[in-house]
C-alpha cells in the first residue's frame, strides 16, 4: 500500500559532493510541495563530509531518511533507496543537481491526471547548455503518447532523473537499477519508456543537471574504460530480453537504440581491449545484433566508419572487426559511388558504401625540381581506414585541360594526430604547367578501382588560401583560388615575354573590377590597393606583431634590432593603443595602432607577414572576416608568412603546426634537431631553418636577485584561448572544470607546502609565479598572502625579465625551459600530470626530458620542493650534466640570432619579387 501523507519520492544517491550537496537539498527543501516529499539520502561509501551533511539535512525535516550503503555503487544507493519508498510516485536526483522550485509538483499533478505510469520533463544542464535531439519533443502544453514509438529519439535520454515513474509500473515490471556498473541508469529508464502504454511529457524544465569538471564524471572517460565496453553490452544484453514483450514498432526503437549506444564502442574496442577479451566481446556482441535488421544498422549509425564492425558481426569475420585497416585495403566504385573493396551478400551492401569522400587541397605551389605545380592535401574516404596506404591508385584532374597526372598517397603526422586510422590520408601530385593553356581549371581527386573510377571535387582550406598567390611557373601565371562553393582552381595565363607580365596585370586588375561591380567582400579595399600601389611599388613592408596587445617575444626583439640596425627597412610594428606593452615602442618609431587606418592601408601592400603567434588570429584589423579576407584579398597582396615560434617546439604540435595547417613560408627553429623535425615530421622541408630566436640575443642572465621562478604552461581543456571567441556560458564552465583540476590542486599545495616556506625563509629568497597568458585570468586564491610569495603582473615585468633574474627556474611542460637553458639557469620539472596532459593537451615529440633535459623530472609537490631545497642549498647552480645537454642541443650560442633572422627573411622576400 501507499502512504497517502507523500505524493512523490525523490531518492538521492551521494558520493563524496560535499562541494554541491548543500545547494541540491536546498533545492529539494524549496520544493512547492516539500511537505508532501519522501526524501531518501544514500550515502554510497563517501569519504568526505557529504554523510554528516546529509545527516543534518534529515534531523531538520521529518520527511528526509538519510543512511549510509556502501555496496553497488550508484545503482546499489538508488535500490535500496527505492525499496524504502512508500509513495505513488517516484524520481531521482543526483547529489550535485537542482530541481526547479515547482518541478515536483507539475510532474506529480501531470501523473495523476493524465493517469501515465511514465512522466518527462525539459532537463537542462549548467553553466554549458546541451541540445540534445530529444528537447524537440516538448511543445508549449503537456503531451500525451501512447508509447516510446510516437518520440523515438527520447529512448536516448537515459536518464532517471527529469522523469517521474508510477513505482507501481516499476515493480510490476520488476524494474531495477543494475548495480556495481555504470549506465546504470539505462538498465532502469530505457525499460520503463519501452514498456509504458503512457508517456506524458511536461514542457517545463523540471531538473537542473551540472557539467562538472571532466576528470570527475564518468562520461567523459567513457571510451577509455574498459569496464564500459562490457557494462554496456550488458546493457544491450538485458534490453534484448524484453524484445518478445514489444510491439513490431518498438522493437523498431529498441533496434535502433541498440546500435546506436553501441556504435561508438564496437567501433574503439580494438583499440582498447586485449585480444582475447576482445574475442569474447565479439561473440557476445554477435549473439545480440544478428538478431538487429541490417536496415536499423544503416539507419542508426553515424557513417560507413561506424558500420564496419557491424558488417563484420553479420560475416562473423572477426579479422575485419578487429583489425580492419588489414582486411579492407581499397574501395571499388560503382554508379558514381565507391563501396569498401570487400566481398558481402547483397543484403549488406548497402553497409560497405562509403558514406561520404571529402578531398581538400592544402598546399598549391611551385615545384623547382619538375618545373610544375605542386598540388598538395587531404582525402577521406569514410570506412577506409588509412593506418597504412590503400590498394587503389589515385590520379589529380586538371578539369578542362585535359591533363590527369599520377597522385601518390602520402603519410602525415597532423592526419595521425587527429586519428591514427587517417595517417595515411594524405596526397601529393605535379601538374605540369607548361601543358596548361590559358584558362580557369578545377582540380578533382580521382580514385581507381577494378570498377568504375569515381572523381570527387577539390575543396580549399585556410591552409591552401594563406599561401594561395601568383606564381610564375615553365613561363605561366599560374594562380591558386577558391570559386563557387570552395571548389579549387587553377587559374592560368600565358607568361612570356615582357608583354606577358603586363598582360597579367591587366588580368588581375580586371579581377579587381569584378570584384567591385559584384561588390563582393573587400571590393573596397582592394580598389584601395589598387588606388595606393604606387606609393608602396618599391616598398617592401615588413608588418610584425605578437598578440594584438603584447610586445615581450620574439617578435619584439625582431622589431627592435631592425630599428637600430636596418632602419632602411620599412619595418613596422602592430599593437594595441592601450597595450601596457606600446610604451617600449615608442622610442623605436614606426608602431602603428592596430585596426588603425595605418594597420589597414599597411596589410594591403605588406610583403612580409611576421609574428611568433598565429597571424591571422592577431594581424587581421578589426572587421576583417577571416574567411573573407582569405577567399578574396590575401591571395591579391601576396604576402609572405614567417613564423617565428614563441617557444622552442619539443612536442608533436604537427596538428596545429603542419604545415599544410599553418600555410607558412618560412619557420624558425633554435636548433638542428628542431629544424628536422619540423622538415621531416611536419613537411616543411627547407621552409623550417635552425637560426636561433631573436630574443636570445637579449638573454643574457642577471641572476644573484634570489629569486626562485615558478612559470607553469597552460591547459587548453582548462581554459578558453584568446583566440577563440565564446560566450559567457563557455567560459563559466571552464571556470568549474579549473576549480577542480589537478592542475589547480598542484600549485595551490605546492605553493602553500611549509617545508618550502622555510627553505624560502631560510635561505632568503622569493618564489615568483608567473601564469601563462592564457590562464592569467583563472589564477584567483592559488597564490597565497605570504611575503615569500608574489605573482608577477606581465604588464610591470615582461617574460623575459622575469627569466633572466631569476635564480632557479620551475615548470611543469613550458617551452621556456629552453630559454632557461640557454641561461644557464638551474631549473626542475614538475610534471604532476604527464597521462592527463599527453592525452588532452598535447602529443609527445622527439624530446624526452628525463634523457635530454637540463634538471631533474619529479612526479609530485614533495619531489619538487626536495630538489628545490637542494638547489637553494647550493647556491642555485647547475651541474655539468645539464650543462653539457644544453650546449649539445643549441645550433647557435652567439648573439647573432637577429642578424640571421633578418637575412633569412629577406631572402625569402627576394625570393617574392
């Protein structure tokens, strides 16, 4: 019988939330009809204090029952919180959530007078909101339906907690939490919506969900666990035992929800399951989709990549679901369409069709050695692995020329780092230009099979369209450009002879008046250009910048010995007006504010585009749209793109740093090891030079301040980068992950350890901490108020400054640890999250400190303050050891690394000409 005193139960499992418990019963006591609540608190084996917290909670309201049961984690707490229950109605809440004040109460009226064993609310999550499919569900007003099949997609919304059950339905169904495993929610709410004859759904929002820090939740983890794979086909398992129960419409839902929950680990299970488990996976896992119609596979999965593992369930061909870069090595075209090259019955072709072929040009320039054109790029084919080259050859279409030249199939380091089954996705092919006539000629990627060869169009990249300009090539003009939708073309024009530069001109300039009549985007400014060019024909324009509001890197010193020592050069310098930096410019002449009309008028007929950071992210003038500014003006200046680095690249930084990603001229690298890896891992070739940095010139120590640096990297899962653009919700949801990261926990107890203290006290010095930039606005309460302990403000001491005076130097994955080395400072590595960090922020490369580096590597704050200690106790000095790495490692150790910049970009301005 039920108690006729409640209305609802609400049962709360807890585990170790004592940071959110508090604002979740406060939800709960705020509730419209509270007094009506049976509240049942969990408690699941926590460690903290959310016990006594929630124990407090139910000696203030004679409705709350708070106990403690340790066993089944989440899903054991919701049992034995259910089998307590004596109310009609039930719901769950978890400890770090919030309920609207009157989400019970419309929930509760709506089960009982619409008489639903099954009741939905809106579910929203903070601070980040989420889309998912199932919200187009809810109108204006209540909505009834007669079952799961009338809103299929909300059989994905496993969660039991924005949704109120009728626990007679539940009982009578013997419906139950699956306990000591995760998903457990499933197990519960996904037979209840397949089960109910009834579904009311509530348009308001009746449960808040918190995002919160991604180590901590159990999702975000989710394809790296093991246990998943095998709870989750447990899962799969268990749903397929209520199949007989359903009618030939749900068991249609049941199909696709089958599938689609489990595409995503038949697809990764090979990557992370030892061979024998994952034999054991694949049997069970067969047992269950050779009962699911090939039409539900097709239907639920995402693409052709996703289907292949079932496709091989269907064959029982275990080879091709676990090793299936080895069992499909081509594709075979039919119709127009390319298919996996793999004999199937007809029932399952459908399932070996590539679901979509994507080709992008990334790289269009001259090739000395042929005398032709250098076509460079991406393909995808989706279902095709490319973890080694495939069977089939290609060939590049020059559309309406008539020339198809051979195409090779290319191994790239930003494709693998992207996805290892993408590695070999890269191409390259010469086009002869001098069989090229006159003309405006698309280019195509042709694939060919033992079937018909299929063709698919050429996309441009941003990478394509930085370096996109005219070249002169075997007497043609040949001209990279991006028409109708993306589409990559070649425009050519005769070139011999005097008359054929002039006539060239002439083309562009007709180009320019397209523009104009069309008034297509920076049509202005390229009759600006137009307008100026003859003031700026002899000017070679040498435009440099960092961040848009900063001046303290390699750039700086760039600027700064080309004013004192080649002031013949038109060399200027792009800040903020209000930078703090500005005022150290002043005295050097030539800085121009950015987006200023100068800034403007000066891109328009820059020769040279120079920066340590990205440049389209902080050259480009306010209002200038990237895209735009890269599709219709960029290619018409021609500018070249040096890249100085900020920092000495030591990491596999290929899938931002390639260089068809970056489109970059020319790269600057500190030494030979640098320098080749950049060339050879990263395909710049001799477009990457070992000539030093030109802030070395100025780094020179100063040291004997007593001053202890400490200048951790940042993390990009940690905080939004100034270069992006998001909005407040974004940027409240990184503040949340920060606050409980380890990155956050490391340099609050490091920089509050007492036996440090001392050792600062003792030995009288003063640890400095210097945020990385961009994380410079997240630091709040990590620094302490104690004498020994400072931040630096970037805008009173530069980086560099900070560097040099400081005695000992510590940081956790920094690239100026170089520089450091250079010094000759001592330094030690705090490298508290090495698996974290490789696996969300960034790829290891040829460097390994622990062999290569200059101090010694520690794991944690009591390794670190013991080797920092060592070193106050000796007097800051380095051993020879470190010493000897550091002058093996540097190509250069003079003060000439300016010098060899300027000479090096000037040549590949010549090179322009």
């Amino acid at each position: 019988m039920f108690d006729p005193l409640y209305a609802v139960a609400v049962v709360v499992p807890i585990f170790n939330v004592e940071r959110y418990l508090p604002e979740c019963l406060d939800s709960l006591a705020r509730q419209t009809i509270f007094d009506r609540c049976q509240v049942v608190l969990v408690d699941n084996g926590s460690s903290d204090s959310s016990p006594a917290i929630a124990a407090e909670f139910a000696a203030r309201h004679p409705n709350v029952w708070a106990f403690v049961h340790a066993e089944g984690k989440a899903g054991g707490a919701r049992n034995a919180g259910m089998d307590l229950v004596s109310a009609r109605y039930i719901t769950f809440c978890d400890s770090d959530d919030v309920l609207p004040e009157d989400a019970l109460e419309i929930m509760w009226r709506t089960a009982v007078k619409e008489r639903v064993p099954l009741t939905i609310g809106r579910m929203e999550t903070f601070p980040e909101e989420t889309n998912w499919p199932w919200l187009r569900y809810f109108g204006k007003q209540v909505q009834v339906h007669p079952g799961i099949e009338n809103i299929p997609e909300m059989i994905h919304g496993g969660s039991a907690c924005h949704k109120l059950f009728d626990i007679e339905f539940i009982r009578a169904n013997n419906i139950r939490f699956r306990e000591g495993v995760h998903f457990e929610d499933a197990f519960f709410s996904v037979p209840a919506m397949l089960l109910a004859d009834r579904i009311a759904m509530v348009p308001s929002t009746v449960y808040k969900y918190r995002k919160r820090a991604a180590e901590d939740s159990t999702m975000d983890k989710l394809w790296e666990r093991t246990a998943n794979y095998w709870d989750h086909l447990l899962l799969e398992e268990y749903l397929m035992t209520l199949r007989s129960r359903l009618s030939g419409h749900r068991q249609e839902v049941l199909n696709r929800f089958l599938v689609r929950s489990y595409q995503g680990f038949a697809l990764r299970a090979p990557q992370v399951l030892p061979e024998e488990e994952l034999y054991q996976l694949f049997q069970r896992a067969r047992a269950v989709y050779t009962l699911v119609t090939p039409d539900a596979v097709l239907a639920s999965t995402h693409d052709a990549r996703h289907r292949v593992p079932f496709l091989a369930m269907y064959m029982n061909w275990y080879e091709l679901f676990a090793r299936p870069d080895q069992a499909v090595g081509g594709v075979y075209g039919r119709g127009g369409d390319l298919y996996l090259d793999v004999a199937v019955p007809s029932a399952l072709l459908p399932l070996t069709k590539v679901s979509s072929t994507s080709v992008h040009v990334e790289r269009i320039q001259a090739d000395p050695e042929s005398g032709g054109v250098l076509v460079a790029g991406r393909f995808v084919l989706n279902g095709l692995p490319m973890g080694q080259p495939m069977r089939n050859r290609m060939q590049l279409w020059v559309e309406k020329s008539g020339q198809m030249v051979p195409a090779r199939q290319v191994w790239r380091s930003d494709l693998l780092a992207t996805r290892d089954d993408l590695a070999w996705g890269g191409f390259e092919a010469v086009v002869p230009a001098g069989a090229l006539k006159d003309g405006e000629f698309p280019l195509k990627l042709v694939f060919c099979t033992s079937g018909r060869d299929v063709s698919r169009p050429c996309m441009t990249t941003t990478a394509m369209l930085r370096s996109a300009r005219p070249m002169k090539v075997a007497d043609r003009w040949v001209l990279p450009l991006s028409k109708g939708k993306d589409n990559a073309v070649l425009v050519v024009r005769e070139a011999r002879g005097r008359d054929g530069d002039k006539d060239w001109e002439d083309f562009l300039e007709g180009l320019d008046q397209d523009q104009k009549k069309r008034k297509a985007p920076f049509w202005r400014a390229r009759a600006i250009r137009r307008a100026t060019l003859r003031f700026y024909r002899r000017k070679e324009i040498w435009l440099i910048g960092e961040r848009r509001d900063t001046a303290q890197d390699n750039s700086l010193h760039l600027f700064t010995y080309l004013r004192k020592h080649e002031r013949r050069r038109k060399a200027y310098y792009v800040i903020e007006k209000g930078s703090a930096d500005r005022a150290k410019l002043k005295r050097l002449g030539n800085v121009v504010a950015h987006s200023s009309w100068k800034h403007k008028l000066l891109m328009l007929h820059a020769s040279l585009l120079i920066n340590a950071y990205d440049i389209d992210s902080y050259m480009l003038p306010d209002g200038w749209d990237r895209t735009k500014y890269l599709k219709h003006l960029n290619w018409r200046i021609g500018a070249r793109r040096v890249f100085l680095q900020h920092g000495v690249t030591d990491e596999d930084g290929s899938k931002a740093l390639h260089r068809n990603r970056t489109g970059v001229d020319l790269v600057f690298a500190t030494s030979d090891r640098e320098a080749q890896y950049f060339s050879e891992h990263m395909h710049y070739g001799d477009q990457a030079k070992a000539l030093g940095f030109p802030r070395f010139d100025a780094l020179q120590p100063d040291r004997g301040r007593r001053r202890v640096l400490l200048m951790p990297t940042w993390r990009k899962y940690l905080t939004i980068p100034s270069y992006l653009q998001q909005d407040g919700a974004d940027q409240d949801a990184v503040d949340e992950i920060f606050r409980e990261s380890t990155y956050r926990a490391f340099m609050v107890e490091l920089l509050r350890h007492p036996k440090l203290m001392e050792a600062l006290e003792h030995y009288d010095y003063v640890l400095d901490f210097l945020p990385h930039y961009e994380m410079r606005n997240m630091i709040d309460g990590v620094v302490p108020d104690h004498p020994r302990v400072q931040r630096l403000d970037q805008t009173k001491v530069s980086v560099q400054t900070a560097l040099r005076q400081c005695d000992l130097f510590i940081t956790d994955w920094s690239s100026v640890h170089f520089d450091m080395a250079y010094l000759g400072t001592p330094l030690v590595y705090a490298r508290f999250d090495p698996d974290e960090y490789w696996a969300k922020h960034a790829r290891k490369g040829y460097f390994e400190a622990a062999y290569d580096g200059f101090g010694p590597v520690c794991g944690n704050v009591e390794e670190v303050v013991t080797e920092v200690i060592r070193y106050l106790s000796n007097g800051c000095v380095r051993e020879p050891e470190y010493d000897h790495r550091a002058r093996a490692f540097f190509a250069f150790e003079d003060r000439d690394n300016c010098a060899r910049a300027t000479a090096a970009i000037a040549e590949l301005a010549a090179s322009n000409r």
